[in-house]
C-alpha cells in the first residue's frame, strides 16, 4: 500500500493544470479523497466587509486537489531524474562560472 500523504509533506502536481508545481500540504481531507496544496489552484474569493475585514475585497484561497493527481516528491524525484535536477537548482542560486583570462 501506498504511505499515505500527511500534513506539511512536499507534494509535485502530477496532473492537471498546475501540473508540475511543488508546494507543501496544508490540510488532508481523506473522506473526499483530496488535498490542499500551498500555492497551487489558487482561487479568487469575493469577501463582503465585516467586524474582521471591514474593507472586504477580493481575496486568494487555495482550493482542494484530488488526492490522485499529487505524488510525494521524495517518490517523484526517483522516478524522474530531471525532477530531481531542476528541484536541486530551483533550491541553490546558479553561480556563473569565472571568465576564462586572456593572455
């Protein structure tokens, strides 16, 4: 069986629309089968004023994946090399190399 995601677990979009984005699980919902992903399938919400917000506006909520279309990126980065490559660079800034000197 397959190790079950929890909250805070590094996840890749496998498919759909964010389709390779990274991001970190923020709330599991197992009775529907989805998950809420940090940064992916962002919404725009419609908030009326309150005692809380009393400007109101338009505010960006993350919405629900399912469940199937998410994979462990411990489990993706195995099983994709170049996954695994463009995460490291994504992590540590490039460097450019020092100009060769001329004589």
């Amino acid at each position: 069986m397959a190790k079950q995601l929890k909250k805070n677990d590094t996840v890749v979009v496998i498919a759909g629309a964010q389709r390779g984005k990274r991001g970190r699980v923020l709330q599991v919902q197992r009775e529907k089968g989805r998950v809420v992903v940090e940064g992916v399938n962002a919404r725009k919400k419609a908030t009326r004023r309150s005692a809380d917000k009393p400007q109101g506006g338009i505010e960006s909520i993350e919405c629900p994946v399912h469940i199937s279309n998410v994979m462990l990126e411990e489990v993706y980065n195995a099983r994709h090399p170049e996954g695994a490559q463009a995460a490291d660079q994504s992590k540590t800034p490039a460097v450019a190399a020092p100009a060769p000197l001329e004589s």
